[in-house]
C-alpha cells in the first residue's frame, strides 16, 4: 500500500486537535482546525484553500470546533 499526498499546506498555527479535511467539488480543500487558544479562550476555525495551497477563507468562531462541512445552500432538500 502506497500513500501519495493530494496537498501540504500551511494552515497557520500549529493545530493541537485537528478535526476534518474534505475534498470540495470544485477541487479546492475545507479543513476544521478543532481546538485552538488557550482553554479560558478557545476558538475553532473552518480553512479553505485553494489547490496550490493558497486560502479562500477563514472561518473562525469563539468555541472548539469538532467538525464543519461547506454546503452549497441550506435549503437544498428541505420539503414542504
């Protein structure tokens, strides 16, 4: 078994608890940083980078974060 790395990217700080990566459609990359701060100030953030490694965005909001996921609406599947 071979393992070959899609991207390495530099995210920023060092993640303690990193929590998620998913592969987007459109070929960019969403990683969910868990746990960053100190534990009286935690935050968490939501990263997305382009390809060649560069960020879209970042999210960041000021509790831990287990898990994010980009959706492309929130009414998507909603019936009435």
């Amino acid at each position: 078994m071979t393992a070959t790395p899609l991207l390495n990217v530099r995210l920023g700080e060092l993640l303690r608890c990193p929590r998620s990566a998913e592969t987007l459609p459109n070929g960019n990359f969403v990683f969910t940083s868990g746990f960053q701060g100190t534990p009286e100030a935690p935050f968490g953030q939501s990263i997305e980078v382009l390809p060649d490694g560069s960020k879209v965005y970042v999210l960041e909001g000021a509790a831990r974060e287990y898990r994010s996921y980009r959706m492309k609406d929130l009414y998507r599947g909603i019936h009435r």
